[in-house]
C-alpha cells in the first residue's frame, strides 16, 4: 500500500487576492514582514509493526490473572448492616454504626454499603414503628365500636 502524494501549498501570497490594497495600489505588493509561517504539510509516516509492538498475529499475550476481589477488604459489618436491614431493622441500625466506626477508624472500604443498611434499616424501623401504631388504633377503634354497640344489650335487664 503506497502513500498518497499531496500537492504542495502555495507559500506566497497572490497580489489580486490582497484585502489590504487599495485600488491604486492594485499592482504593487505590500512589503512583507517577517511573520513565521506555518510549516508546510507534511503527509504522515508510514505505518510500521513497530508503532503497536513487535508482536505478530501468531504471538498471543496472555491477560493478567485476578489475584483478588476487593470483598475481602471490605468491612464486614457493613455488609451484616445491609443483610440484617431485611430482617431485623434494629440489628441492621447497630451492624451500620458499628461498621461506619470501624471504616473510620481502620480506613477499611465499605462505607458506603454501611450507609445503605443504615438508611435502609432505619427506613424500615419507621415504616414498621407507623404499621405498630396504626394497628393498635385501628383494634382499639374496633373494640370501642363493639363495645358501643353492643351497650344497650343487657341480659340481666329482662329479669
């Protein structure tokens, strides 16, 4: 595969193309400066096996074996916070705190699944706290219903 030839570029300015005569002026050049000029284009080089590295197509590099997650470094209560989230708030809302200290202190990874079992445990503490209330309400609501409903029959008043 060759390499395209590209013209070469005009160097000196062309006398009827000059914005900055005047029409007197029209057949002398202005004097030049000696602003520098832009190099000249030059096409790019070839393209060699060199530029990607002496490997051929029959030669395979083999990829770098894992040594490790990051699991391992991750603090360990923080991921206690965020299972027991699920299934005791409370547990959850102590493995976070604890976690969240331990990260602090020991710069372990992890705090951000800490954050997650807090906020997910405290949410759920809430949410169970409000079922709680509303629950007691509405047996109490019941209960003063059957209670007043049923207040005007006495057994005993037909003796």
């Amino acid at each position: 595969m060759s390499t395209p030839q590209y013209p070469e570029q005009p160097t000196t300015p062309l006398p009827h193309l000059d914005q900055d005569a005047t029409p007197g002026q029209q057949g002398q050049t202005p004097p030049q400066t000696s602003a520098p000029q832009p190099p000249a284009y030059q096409p790019p080089q070839s393209y060699s096996s060199q530029a990607y590295g002496s490997q051929g197509y029959g030669s395979r590099s083999t990829a770098p074996i894992p040594t490790g997650t990051t699991l391992d470094k991750t603090n360990t209560f923080a991921f206690l916070s965020i299972i027991f989230a699920f299934l005791s708030p409370v547990a959850g809302i102590v493995f976070g705190h604890m976690g969240l200290s331990q990260i602090k202190r020991t710069g372990d990874s992890g705090r951000g699944i800490a954050l997650t079992g807090l906020i997910i445990s405290y949410a759920y503490f809430v949410l169970l706290a409000l079922f709680i209330v509303v629950y007691i309400g509405f047996l109490f609501t019941i209960f003063a219903a059957l209670g007043s409903s049923l207040s005007g029959f006495d057994s005993y008043s037909s003796y």
